[in-house]
C-alpha cells in the first residue's frame, strides 16, 4: 500500500517535470539540477560560473533550502534573477516546487539556469526537476570513497565537480582513488576538479556546460 | 491519505524505539546515535573515541552506510564489535534495522553502542532509534551557516561536535558565528571542538561522555 502511493507520488513528479523541461524549452532555457552533500560548495560554483559567464550567458538561479535566505542574497548580489524555494522541511527540490518558481523568473532573459538542490546526497537523487543535465558537486574534504558509499547520486548524474582543491595538501584524498570509485559507478561521468576559492578549473567547468548547452 | 501512512510508520518506529531501549538498558548499555552530512568524520570520530576509552569503556559500534563495508573493517580492526547495515538506498537509520543490528551485537560485553547514522543532515533526525543520547558531527569545511540551513537536527541534538578544526586556518569559518547559530536553535546544546587528524579537543569530548553514561 504504501509502496503504491509513493509510486503515484513519483510518477506524477515525472509528469510535472515534463511540463517543467517544455516550459524551459519553449523560452530556450537550458537547466541545470546541481545536488550536493551540505557545504560542499554548491552557492560558490553558482557564483563562480555567474562571474565567468558575464557578458556571454545570461543566468538564472532558484536556490533550495531548508530554510534561510542567505544563499538567494548572495546570488542577487551579483544581478541576477533568483528564487528562492525554502522547502521547510523537505530533504529535496520536487518538480512541483520548480513549476512555481519558473512562475517566478522571467524566463525570457534567461539562457541559463541553475538549480541548486537541498544539501543531501541521497534524496534528491530521485526526483526529476524537468532538468536537462545534473551535476553532483563534490568536495576534497568529503573524502575520495562519497561514490561508493552513495552510488545512486553519481550514477544518475552526467558530470561531477570536485570541488575545494585548494585543500588537497592538507587533507587525506587521493584524487586517482575518487576518479576511480567514481568510474566504477558511472564509466561516462565528466570529472571537474576545481576550486572556488582560487578559481582554479572553472574554466574547464564553464566550457564544458556552454557545450551542453550547444547540444540540447 | 498519504499523510496517514506517513504517521502510522512513525508510530511504529517509536513503538520499536523503546522496545531497543529498554533491551539497551536491560544490558546497561548506554547508545549513542551520531549524526551527520557526508563526509563530516563520524568514522573518524568513532574510531578515535575507541582509543580514547580504550581499558575504560568496553564499546560496541553499529555502522549505517547505504552500501560499502568500508567503515566498519576499520572499526573491526580495532578489535571492537561492530554491525554493518546496509540500507540499500534509504536515507536513514530506523529503529527497525538497529532492533535487527542489536540481535548480532554481544550487549553483555558492551558499555557503550556509537550508532553511526547515513550520512545526511535532514532525514535521520526524524528517526528515535531507542538511543539515549543524538550528537551532530559538523565539520569546518562545511561551513559555519549549517544550523541555520538545517535546524531540524539541531534541535533534536543532545551535543555537537564540530571537527577538522586543523582546517580553520585554510578556510573561511568564524567559529562565534557558527556557536551563534547553534544557540539560535538551541540554547541546550553542549559543543566540543575537535580534530580527529591532531587529536585536538577529543579528551573534552570524551568526558562529557562518560559523564553521560553516569547520569543515565
């Protein structure tokens, strides 16, 4: 019985992600889902990728959370239409909450548009947004084994962002053991290494989503 | 409808909470569940309250990871007892899987159970798993905001323990914010700041502890 309900709860989400991803498409939005265990370093790679797509895309972001507003603040800093969704309790972003915030964004002066997630690296994993693409953004001092011990996250993903590189010399993680543990879950996952901090690698990261965006 | 379904798990999952309890106290075992994101160092923390306690406190560990048996060979090589679950996708512990956890457990050998919770810091703080005591691990490179972003956690806490202090000097962490933060949600919680890498502030940790377990 309950197996039954939580399938209806889903194949409805699956339908309204639908409608979401024909709404984006109809103003030729490109999505971006980016999940994330908490503090890894999600708000930073918006901001980075806003600062290194000036001038040439323009961006969009709604903002998860449990509660707060200081990551939305952040982001309007920077001149750029934001939403935030405070889920009050919910451990994930659910298409029907995108649906309302699209509502809300003026998706006409829109190119781009990132989604951060709720801090967790299981939930969201099962919840279409209507996205086009979805980033697991992962940190240094997280450890090398997070895609062994939370597979499904980096097996429904179609890139991940090793994020916080600048820590490297000071904390145990070896980047060949996480390149490895994350190929044994998903062999056709691209692999950024970054740091917000530094600036390090955003480069490659940017290049890389302007190609997706090229080929939706 | 669904709502309904979601109550009656809840009750008996509390219902079975207490029934561990009362075979945890039956034993004169003293559990305590840890909590936390991903990453934050409850293995770390585990393994070295075990050393700490070690000819002191005869401990037992219950170890939760969606999958892998990473932690608990470490844990094994201690020579301490220790119970792997699985849960296979679930975000969480329940009561269930520690009534099950405790029935492979040897309890007459055992003082004190360390629960190491899946990593997550939303859903397990809805789950009582009959333990006495529930401690948050943060940890420095996640960020001083956490509290504020996920209070539910927070506030079911008995203590937290924010780790990777050796990290302080690399990153961006004001550790009055972070105190502040946690007494906005909670004025009862007890902190201890530590470095499973040096060691530092384990001894702190370690006392209020044992001084638990007296006051059971």
């Amino acid at each position: 019985m309950e197996i039954k309900v939580l399938k209806d709860i889903l194949g409805a989400n699956d339908q309204m992600a639908r409608n979401n991803q024909q709404l984006l498409d109809k103003h030729n939005v490109f999505a971006v889902n980016l999940m994330a265990s908490p503090g890894a370093g999600k708000t930073s790679l918006v901001l980075e990728t806003i600062k290194a797509l000036q001038g040439k895309v323009r961006v969009g972001v709604i903002e998860g959370d449990i509660s707060s507003t200081f990551d939305s603040e952040l982001i309007a800093g920077q001149g750029v239409p934001v939403v935030q969704i405070n889920t009050g309790g919910e451990c994930h972003l659910d298409a029907s909450m995108i649906c309302n915030a699209l509502d809300n964004l003026p998706l006409a002066d829109i190119d781009l548009l990132l989604v951060e997630n709720v801090g967790n690296l299981v939930c969201p994993a099962e919840f279409n947004l209507g996205e086009h693409c979805k980033v697991v953004v992962a940190s240094v001092p997280e450890g090398d084994d997070k895609p062994i011990k939370y597979p499904a996250m980096f097996l429904i993903a179609n890139a991940v962002v090793l994020n916080k590189t600048d820590l490297l010399p000071y904390v145990k993680f070896d980047s060949d053991r996480f390149r490895e543990a994350v190929r044994g879950v998903n062999r056709k996952l691209d692999i950024f290494e970054v740091s917000c901090t530094t600036g390090d690698g955003i480069d490659r990261w940017v290049s890389w989503l302007l190609s997706q965006m090229g080929r939706k």
